[in-house]
C-alpha cells in the first residue's frame, strides 16, 4: 500500500506518529501538498497498486478522481438519513428533524444543527434561533463563498448533554482500536476506552457499516452508549487512537 498523505494537515502528535509508523515500518508513502480548486498534488504522485491517502476531503476527492483502490473510503453511505435507516434509535439525534438549510424553520430554546452529509459544510453547533437566522442570512448571501447551500440537507434536534466522546475505528467490520477525547465540554484525549465502549462499538459494526473503514464517534448521554457521527476515516483526525494498529489494519486489506 502506498500512503499519500497531505503535509502537515493535522496539527496533533497522531500526524507525527503516522509518520513515524510508515518510516520504521519502511511502508511506501509520499507527502503532498493539495493545490486549491482542484489543482491536484504537489508532487504528482504516480504509482502502480494499492494507494491510500490521509488528509483533507479536497484529497479523498482527488483520490476518486484518479481511481485508486482503496483510496478514501467515502461513499453515499456517509449520510445521515442513511444512517438512521439502519442504526435508528442507536443514534444520538434519532429524532431529528431533516430539511434542505433554507427550510429551518423557527424553534424556541437552543438547538443542535448540524449538516447531514460528511462534506464540512458546517461544524454541527447548538445555537438559537436569533443567531442561526442571522448566521443563515450572512451564509446564504450572494457572493459570500459559503460552503453551505440553501439546498444543503441538515438535521436538527434538540441539545444532548453529552458526558463522554470516544473516536472508534472499524476497519472490515472490526473495532481496531479507539480514543476517549471529550469529557463534557472538555476536551481530554486519552487512550481509555472502556470495554463497555468497546463492545457497543462493535455491536454496532455488526448492525451495519456504511464502508469497509472508518471512525465511528460514540457518545455517552445519560448513561447510555449512542452513535453520535460516523465519518470517513481518511480525513478525520486521530486523538489518541493507536495509529500502528490503523495501518496494520489497512496494510491487512486485500485489493
């Protein structure tokens, strides 16, 4: 497997790690630059086999473009209302309600908003009425380069207290290994993960898996385990998740 991956893309140690996993274990891998607007990579990267990339979603994009295997596991799978469909109430916002951006209508208290496609649209937020019109109105404004379209899907629920977070990764149907990153409203990244974490996460994967790789992020709420995001693998960040135990995995695959 060739490793493609973006050049200094994540601020965190797990970007050093990577690094040193693919040097010591003597893994093929080349750092790029992606050039904006779909420029393509800085260098050119032309291979034979198996290449796999680790950066940001303008480089999974690009990785499809070119047609490598694996490449970026990302898929239309990657969707809320997908998910729903086959986790239901093991979902966080199972209750949620989905329309297009422009349709949001208006809500009394907070509420949790958050785009339902894997594409960083917009980080999912609690906010209020009064500051999500206005924020609606400046995004949707001519000429502004939002990322965010009035036809954009979203979900919207009402806010969860979440005690605890947990990055989980699944590679062809196995929890490979996980990282605690949240405490309430903390951040606190850890390798803890309690077996209970681990096991739910698994019980999960077996339900159903929207891909052969990637991170699912579990939450704790009142006490209970629920699926709170799945997201591709290849642009997400590591936390504390043991990085060699991801490569081994991904180098295991067969293409």
């Amino acid at each position: 497997m060739h490793w493609v991956v973006q050049r200094n893309l994540f601020s965190e140690p797990g970007f050093h790690t990577l690094m040193s996993v693919l040097r010591n274990g003597g893994l093929p891998h080349t750092l790029v630059k992606v050039i904006p607007f779909d420029g393509g990579l800085e260098p050119e990267v032309d291979v034979e086999g198996p290449v796999i990339t680790m950066g940001s979603l303008s480089l999974t994009r690009y990785a499809k473009r070119r047609g490598w295997a694996p490449g970026a596991f990302v898929n239309d799978n990657f969707d809320f209302r997908v998910w729903r469909e086959h986790l239901g109430q093991h979902l966080l916002n199972a209750g949620a309600r989905v329309c297009r951006f422009e349709d949001v209508t208006p809500r009394e208290g907070p509420f949790f908003v958050r785009p339902c496609l894997d594409d960083k649209s917009f980080s999912g937020k609690v906010t209020t009425w009064e500051e999500f019109s206005a924020w609606r109105e400046q995004a949707l404004a001519p000429g502004n380069g939002a990322s965010v379209a009035p036809d954009t899907w979203v979900a919207v629920s009402a806010p969860k207290h979440i005690q605890r977070e947990y990055r989980m990764v699944v590679v062809d149907g196995r929890v490979i290994t996980g990282s605690r990153y949240k405490l309430g409203d903390r951040l606190s990244v850890s390798t803890e993960v309690e077996p209970e974490v681990h096991a739910f996460t698994q019980a999960m994967a077996d339900l159903w898996s929207p891909d052969r790789a990637y991170v699912l992020d579990v939450f704790m709420h009142s006490g209970g385990l629920y699926v709170g995001e799945i997201n591709n693998l290849n642009a997400a960040g590591f936390y504390a998740y043991d990085v060699a135990k991801m490569v081994d995995a991904i180098e295991a695959m067969r293409w």
